[in-house]
C-alpha cells in the first residue's frame, strides 16, 4: 500500500473514531507541517502545550480567534489537559466538545414508566401531541435555539469536512422513523418544555419550528436523533462559540445512547451542547473529574446532570469549582437578558382580579423571576378579615419509577419559589415560613396552601421571589443565581366576615354571706407590644426572605464582564451570510 492510500485509510479509521490524523511531510515542527482531524487527547506528546508548540503561530490564532477564546495559549493547554472532551479541530482550526461523558444507560423499564406532565399555564397537561412542532417559547423574539427532531441530512458545514456523509435519522424509540409515536410527540413536548425554562431569562425562542432553508435567522440549531454511530461515543458534540454561524452548525444530541431515548437525558444534554455554543465550558471539580455530578438535590448543567432532581445554570459558587464561568454573563454575550419586569415593588404591583363563588374568593396571575433578588409583587383586595390561602405552582416534575431507587422525581422548574406577603404599609406579616416541600414532592419547587391570616380588610401585596436553599451551595445545596422560572400564584380569600365567637354563658351562683372586702386585685401589666418589622419605602427592594442565602442581585440590565475565556463579541452588529465562509468568523451578535 502506498503511502497515499495509507494515509486514505487512515483518515477514515480516524473520522469513525473522531481522533486526531495529522499529516507531517517534514520532521519537528516547521512551516511544511500539516495537522488535520480532531485531537482530544495529548499524553504521546507530553500534555497539550508541547503539541501546540507544534503548531503554526498563524493557526494556533486561527484557533482562538474563530472559538472566540481570549484566555492564554497555558490557560488553553490546561483546559485541554483537564477536559477530556474539549478538543481541537485541526481541520476547521476551531476548538469543539465531544461530550463522550454525557453518554449514559438506564433500564429499559425505567424509560417505559416514564410518565409526563407540565405547565402552559404552569399546571395544564403538556400540549397535545399534535403541536410538537410548532412550539415556540418567545415567538416574536429574533433569535433562536431550533430544536430539530426531524432529522435530515448535513453538508456545506465543518463537521463535514471531517465526515462528508452526516444523516441524521428522526427521534425515534421504536426504530420506526417514517411516523412519530404518541411516546415520540410526548417526548418532544417534554424536552422543549425543559429546554424553555433553562433559557426562560433571554429574549430569545426556544423553538421546534424548523425556518425554510434559505432564510438565515440568528440561531443555533440542535439535530436531536440517533446514536451518533458517525461520529464515536458521545452524548452530544458541539463547537464552542457557534451561534449563528451557520458553518460551524448544527450541535448534535444522540438520544440513542441517552438511555436510550430517556427524556430527561436528552433535555439536559440540549441545554448542556447549546450551552457550548454560547460559549460555556464545562463546570469539573478541582482536583476530580471535568464534569461536576451536583451535590444534594442539584447539580450544574454544564456538568453532568443526570441523576439530580433540580438542574440549573451555575456561577461556580459551589465548593471546589474549577470553572470561574459566570454562566448567564457568559451567555447574554448572545443572548440578551430580559429587563426587569414591571410589578417588581410594592408601588408597581401588579393586581390580581378576585371572583367570588359563594364563601370563597379567588384570584389566579402567572408570571416568571428573570433575575435573583427581584420579585414578582402582586396586590390583592381582602373584603375581609380572615384566613387567606397562598399557592405557587411551578413547571411541574417529569417523574419515572426507578426500579432499585422506587419513584424518582426530575424537576423541570429551575425556580425555588419563595413566598412573603405584606400589609398595605409594607410591612411583613409572613416572611421564611413559606418554602417548598423539596424537589422529590409533587409540587416540586413550588409551594402548597400556605395559609395567613388577614387581620382585617385592606389591601395586601404578595411577592414571589426566586431563592435557594438554607445555607446555599456552601452548605452542600444551590444559592438563588439559577432559580429563575415560570410560576402560578394562586390567592384565596375569605369572601364573608367570619362567624362571632359566642358569649360565653355565666351559670348563677348563689350571693354568698357579708364578707368583709377583699382587697382589690392589681391590674396585670400590659402585654409588651409586638415588634415591629421595618417598613420598606415603596420603591425600596423588598426584603431577601430568610433562611435563604443572600440573592445575588441583578441590575435591571446588566452588563456582565466577559469571561475570562471567552472575550463579549462587539456591539455592533454583523449580518452574515446564510453560507458563511470558515474563514469568517463568526458575526458578532448584537
């Protein structure tokens, strides 16, 4: 065989494989060499920064500059000694995930007792099945995060000049793929479910509706199907930095070795390989493997999430974290975040229209916390004195019934709703007490019939505020800085005076004999007067309820510093076209 067929043969080997096939027609590195292919792992030559040593000054630039990595070529070696996933395309000259450890099994009568369930208006039953793909989370929003579970085939892109034949099949679980099964559509609606709350804070629509193939949108596009037996052993591969160019497009997810075809695996690794693309890296831990499994109930969505019932986008404050990444700074680069909402103080609540049904009166309103340490303030009109009945509804959880484990319950909500209440001057009457029951009960993250008492009529203000466990995630739990959701509140009221106690009957007693008089009794001092808590000013931000860790406030419109990885594209922007070139970067988002 000569040594063009040799190299044939192995580029192919390689391109199964997903590995690095480089091509050095001269010793030592010099200006002849040739890397090409894919490289993840580089202990033959000593640890990743002696092989960039080998590279061309021209493309190790080439390589940042098109992933966006502002970082230090040592910063860039050592990530790549950390993570094992996190590779250079020596092809494309750009660095991608090949998220080989997203990979993982469960029974096959764990994904059959997999049930569903949802919000629209938080607590209705998913959509039916026949919307699966037309659903839109923001439609009128510019950009997109397109989940496509329709398959097709891939070419024109960077993936394919690496594997020139890339077809993806549609989501299947019955290896049927010319038509969608009840379970299919199902699984569709939950993922997207998912997959919508995780970017819930950016003006941006996570989406199912595939756009025509010539109109171009600032997007990233996700192929949900298959196992990937094209590309190797991996969960999910995306490049770093890739939204809206369409050259370095789609992500990948292959729901084959995602259980297979488990639900809750596969919207996390969405989440997870669209998190790449905006430029996140993978939350490890210090010391230990490159992907965090979570601690207590929760865990990072940039680590591996799996197996923890409340998942959420993180800001590395757990202990040990060896990712710095502020993950929504981070990705608002792309993605802009929403403002503050209007209704988030007492003198911008929002009203809550009651109805009366006999005795009782009820007023429902749904809304979302965007950010940690704003509120969502409602007014209501009590009518009168009286017991009041609050409830927070959440996305609901997507259960399964785990053999060796019995009911296992996965929130989809990422908001730990917390609930205060407050009279008409903005005082305090029930602050702390109104938590939710834990991640493993029905209500999830919400909270259930957390009753008050309305010492007379008058206008009250109910505030729905994003928190996170006692202790935050030094404690072994998760702070307030991903519990951001949709929610339902629902308020009930009394709707007549409560019935008068009866007076008490004295039964007679004979007047007893001339006695000489008593002296009089002293009048019992009186009861110290309760302790007022402060009243806040009406534009005042309301008080961080206790026992929750600190929130970390967010300004209306924040502005984050870049990381220190991946640099904030420049203002202004950049329309491509819809082909762009590999040798254009990427256009830089507005």
């Amino acid at each position: 065989m000569d040594s063009i067929k040799l190299l044939t043969v192995l580029l192919l080997a390689g391109s199964v494989a997903g590995s690095l096939n480089y091509r050095q027609p001269g010793r030592g590195a010099n200006s002849s060499t040739v890397h090409t292919g894919q490289k993840f792992t580089f202990r033959k030559e000593g640890g990743a920064a002696a092989f960039i040593r080998q590279l061309q000054p021209a493309k190790l630039q080439r390589i940042k500059n098109r992933s966006r990595f502002t970082g230090t070529t040592a910063r860039l070696a050592a990530l790549l000694d950390r993570d094992p996933d996190l590779g250079l395309d020596l092809t494309n000259d750009a660095l991608l995930f090949r998220c080989a450890t997203l990979a993982a099994t469960v029974s096959e009568a764990e994904v059959t007792a997999a049930q569903f369930g949802s919000n629209q208006s938080v607590t209705a039953p998913d959509l039916d099945a026949a919307f699966a793909f037309n659903l839109s989370s923001r439609p009128t929003a510019v950009r997109k995060l397109i989940l496509d579970f329709t398959g097709g085939v891939v070419t024109g892109t960077a993936w394919n000049k690496n594997y020139p034949n890339i077809t993806i099949p549609p989501y299947s679980k019955d290896g049927d793929t010319s038509t969608f099964s009840q379970s299919e559509l199902q699984d569709i609606v939950a993922i997207w479910r998912a997959v919508s709350e995780d970017f819930l804070a950016y003006d941006v629509d996570v989406t199912t509706i595939i756009p025509p193939a010539d109109v171009w949108v600032p997007a990233q596009r996700v192929m949900i199907g298959g196992d990937g037996s094209w590309y190797g052993n991996a969960g999910g591969v995306s490049y770093l930095n890739a939204f809206q160019n369409a050259f370095y497009q789609p992500s990948f997810v292959f729901p084959g070795r995602l259980g297979p075809n488990y639900a809750k695996f596969i919207w996390e690794a969405t989440s997870h390989e669209i998190g790449h693309a905006l430029g996140l890296l993978h939350d490890g831990f210090t010391g230990g493997p490159a992907y965090f499994e979570g601690q207590g109930d929760w865990a990072p969505i940039m680590g591996q999430s799996y197996w923890k019932e409340v998942t959420q986008f993180d800001n590395a404050e757990y202990p040990n974290s060896d990712n710095l990444q502020n993950d929504y700074a981070v990705m608002s680069n792309y993605l802009p975040l929403l403002p503050t909402p209007s209704g988030s103080s007492i003198t911008t609540a929002t009203p809550i229209n009651i109805t009366t049904a006999g005795t009782v009166a009820t007023g429902r309103a749904s809304g979302a916390i965007l950010q940690p340490g704003v509120a969502a303030v409602y007014s209501v009109a009590a009518a009168f004195a009286g017991t009041a009945t609050l409830e927070v509804d959440v996305l609901l959880p997507w259960t399964a019934a785990f053999p060796a484990r019995g009911r296992q319950t996965f929130a989809r909500s990422n908001l730990y709703a917390q609930l205060s209440v407050f009279d008409s001057n903005g005082t305090v009457l029930q602050i702390g007490s109104f938590n939710p029951a834990g991640a493993d009960t029905n209500n999830g993250l919400g909270i259930a019939a957390a009753a008050v008492n309305l010492p007379s009529a008058g206008t009250y203000y109910v505030a729905v505020m994003g928190a996170g466990t006692p202790g935050g995630a030094a404690a072994g739990g998760y702070s307030a800085y991903g519990s951001r959701g949709r929610f339902e509140l629902i308020v009930t009221l009394p709707a007549a005076p409560a019935p008068a106690s009866p007076s008490p009957v004295m039964p007679d007693i004979p007047s007893p004999s001339p006695s000489p008089s008593p002296s009089p009794c002293p009048s019992p001092s009186p009861s110290p007067s309760p302790v007022a808590v402060p009243s806040p000013s009406p534009d005042a931000p309301l008080p961080s309820p206790s026992p929750s860790p600190p929130a970390v406030v967010a300004s209306p419109s924040p502005s984050p510093s870049p990381s220190p990885d991946v640099p904030s594209p420049s203002p202004s922007p950049v329309v491509p076209s819809p082909s762009p070139s590999p040798d254009v970067p990427s256009p830089s988002p507005s």
